[in-house]
C-alpha cells in the first residue's frame, strides 16, 4: 500500500463520472486524488449567463425515472434546488410543419397507426407500409436500427421519427447505432412480442383508471446542472487536482504508476487501484501499453462533435409556445436537429429576466464542415431555422455558441460486445477499472452508474489484495 496504512485510489477525469467516483470513495478506507486535465472540473457540465439568464452549456435535464443522478443530489446538496420541467410536450418539425410526436411511443418507434396517422409526421403511404408490419424473424447478431425498424415498419418511420430522437440524444444515426445498445429496452421487449409495435405497446404503462399526477419525467437543478460538479467536488474527501494531464500508465510490482504533465517535466503517482473516467480516446491511450486488447476496443468507438446554439429573444418578440422544443429529421437537409424552448421547459427561468431562452442543437456524425463556422454564422443559422420553424420575425438580443468537440460516443453495430471485450481485459488486471458515457448510456444517470459499479469492482479487487496480504 503506497502509505503503508490505506490504499491509494487514482481516478482519473474530472467530469461527472470521475468526481462520482471520488465521492463514492469518501467513506472507504482509502486515500483517493482525483486528476483532471483541464483547468476545471465538470466536463460538459457547465453553466453561464445569457442575457442575464443562467443557462446550461451542456446536458440540462436529468431523466428522474433513472435515480442515480437524483441520489447524488441528494447526497451531495443541492436537493432543494430540483425541479421538474414545465413540461415535455414536443414536437417533430418535418416536410415544412411543427407536427406532434406521437404520444404512444418508444424512442419514435409507435405503437398506434391510427395515432401516427393523425400526426401527420409520416406520409399517409408511410402510415400505410407501417401498418403492414412485417413480422421479420429475429437476426443473428446486432444490427443497426434503420435496418431493424426499418424492416418491420418501413424506411419513413425510421426517417421521420427514430432517426431525429436518436439524433437529438447520440447524434447519430439510425443506420450506424445498434439496436442493441441503443434502444435496449425494446431490444428485449421484441423478443417476446410477435411485433415491434406490440413490444412497444408493453413498454408504455397502462392508463391509469382515475386521473393522477405523473411522476416528473425530466428534473434539472434551478441554478443549471452545470453546478452540480462543484457541488460533488465539495463532498469528497479526496485530493483534486485540475490541470494535471495523466499521460502514462504503467503496472508495477505493488499497483500503478501513473505519469503526469509534460515529456519535460513528468511528474510519477504511484497507486493501489486506478479508475479511468475518460473518454476512450483517452483511455485507449493510457491502457495501449498495458491491455492492448482494451485499447484497441475502445480506439473503436468514434465520437460526434457538436455545438449547441443559445439564443435570448425580448418577451414580447417570441411567439408563445406550448411546447418544451422540437426535433428536426436529418432528411429534411436543415442544420439544427434539435431545439428546446428553455423558458417554456424550466419556468423558473422566467424569474432572473423577461427574456425567452431558445436552445438550438447542431452537429450529427459525419457533419464536420457546417462546425467550421465561426460563433456569429452559427448564430445567424440557428436564429434563421428557429424563425422558419416558429414564424418568429424578430432577432434574438443575445447569444451563445457552445462546441463540444469529439462530445457523443456512438453506440455503433457490436458496441455491446466492445464492452464487454473492454470490462473483460480491464477486470483481469488488479486495481482497474473503467467508467463513463462510452460504456452504458450517455446520461448523467448512466454516468454516475459505471462510477457506482466501478468504485465497487476496485473496492473488491483491493479488499482480495489485503486479504492476502494478510496470509502471507
């Protein structure tokens, strides 16, 4: 043991995933340092001012049916500062119209053709293929899901419905991911139903016979998730460090080492257990030496780049909205696939000025050119296509250009079976393990979880250390 009294744990990333492991780890016996590369803590959590407003750079929703994310809050703070979205009504804007989603849905996969008709958002001969479900016996192996659905339900659906939500969370696209790993629950759901759209019909709860109040699908914090890092940060018990790029990996007789900072000035951390919370870029370069096997899985698994456009419109200029946002379908050529009314989603909003928050996404796999715009062009875009969508005349009086880089894994054909190659080479070296968006979901839900289950393995594979020890 490095201090010859309690385990050293090194995480190394200091977004979500990383700081939730290092406070999974406060009550252990352990000593944990945490490094992050870059000048500050969070990842793509991040929050900042437009027109006076505090709005999310990155990720603003948490999915409160999945209670990781909530039980850190909880654990760590700011519970008081939850609060639900105004609504989730939204809408697809497809072939020149704002058209509802259809309410009995799974990742726009229906589940009732008389309900997807009325939508208008496919064709009445796409409403016509998909009634005519094929009933496509089960494949061999994972297959993309334009393939999947598109085969049951017809290329239309997959278009104008699948495709944009698969968008709007993975920026992706529906004939690269897998159907596996991206819509999960269906996956296992269809193995039981003759069709697709009855799976689908088993996922969606029943109507319950007298009214109640639904459960709030979506929470955020009132002061933007981008102050939820600080706040874990503040409620470990562990050694952060920021600006201390981890640029080796090494075993060791007794642990890992780890080598920080320049070629010039390395800087060597000796350690009993390490945890990875770094994309895999990252992590295949840090294990490329040690577990070539795991390294070159994860050197497998490619990433979108994206921006994400705020703009604030005066009160009066917008154009009242029901709505929390709409999708838009890569086949209809537009550059935003994504747009949420941000005051309209989180009313709480409304209170710092009277302005309207519009949030516009832009960036699937593959669309590097139109992110070679500068701040002010993607500005002028997004305002452009939010005023076709909405009607709106007016220009917004601020905004904000956010790039995220290399920010979405892709959960492509096989990624479930990359994993599993990744968690099995990294769990046969003592005091290793993995966590993060690039294994099980890309929310801050899923995040937190691989940290749970991380900190857990290390944990385990350090108490089966000391117990031989111990004999010895």
């Amino acid at each position: 043991m490095t201090d010859g009294a309690h385990p050293h744990v090194v995480v190394v990333g200091g977004g979500i995933t990383g700081l939730a492991a290092a406070f999974f780890l406060k009550d252990e016996p352990v000593r944990v340092t945490l490094l992050e590369g870059s000048p500050r803590l969070g990842g793509k959590l991040s929050a900042s001012e437009v027109a006076g407003v505090p709005v999310d750079e990155g990720a603003e929703a948490l999915l409160a049916r999945r209670p990781e994310g909530t039980d850190l809050i909880t654990a760590t703070g700011p519970a008081g500062d939850l609060v639900p979205a105004g609504t989730t009504s939204s809408a697809i804007y497809t072939r020149g119209a704002m058209r509802p989603l259809p309410r009995r849905q799974f990742m726009g996969v229906p589940a009732d053709m008389d309900e997807l008709a009325a939508t208008g958002v496919v064709s009445p001969a796409g409403v016509a293929r998909a009634r005519q479900e094929s009933q496509v016996p089960p494949q061999d192996g994972d297959v993309c899901v334009a393939e999947y659905v598109g085969a049951r339900l017809g290329k239309e659906v997959v278009d104008r419905l699948v495709d944009p939500l698969l968008g709007g969370v993975y920026a992706g696209r529906s004939e690269e991911l897998s159907f596996e790993a991206t819509l999960a629950p269906l996956a296992a759901a269809a193995k039981k139903h003759p069709t697709l759209t009855a799976a689908v019909a088993g996922l969606i709860p029943p109507t319950p016979a007298q009214p109640v109040t639904p459960a709030p699908i979506f929470v955020t914090l009132t002061t933007g998730l981008g102050a939820l890092p600080d706040a874990v940060a503040k409620a470990c018990a562990a050694g952060i460090r920021t600006g201390a790029m981890a640029r080796d990996l090494a075993r060791t007789a007794t642990g890992w080492r780890l080598v920080i900072g320049s070629a010039a000035d390395p800087e060597h951390l000796q350690a009993d257990a390490v945890i990875l919370a770094v994309p895999a870029a990252p992590a295949a370069r840090l294990l490329s030496r040690t577990i070539p096997a795991a390294s070159t899985a994860l050197s497998q698994i490619p990433y979108a780049s994206m921006a994400i456009i705020t703009l604030a419109y005066r009160k009066e200029d917008f154009p009242e909205q029901q709505r929390s946002g709409y999708l838009v379908p890569a086949v209809d050529g537009r550059a935003v696939k994504a747009v949420t009314f941000s005051t309209v989603k989180w009313p709480h909003l409304t209170r710092h000025a009277p302005v309207h928050i519009v949030r516009c996404s832009i960036g699937r796999i593959g669309e590097t050119a139109i992110l070679q715009r500068d701040d002010e062009d993607l500005a002028a875009l997004a305002a452009a296509e939010l005023a076709d969508a909405t009607g709106i005349t007016k220009a917004p009086v601020a905004h904000r250009v956010t790039r995220w880089g290399g920010g979405l894994p892709q959960y492509n054909v096989g990624h479930l079976d990359r994993v599993a190659r990744i968690r099995a080479a990294v769990t046969r070296q003592p005091g290793l393990a993995v966590a993060g968006a690039a294994y099980d979901g890309v929310g801050i839900p899923a995040c937190v979880g691989t940290a749970k289950a991380a900190v857990e393995q290390v944990l385990s594979q350090l108490r089966t250390t000391g117990a031989r020890d111990r004999s010895e």
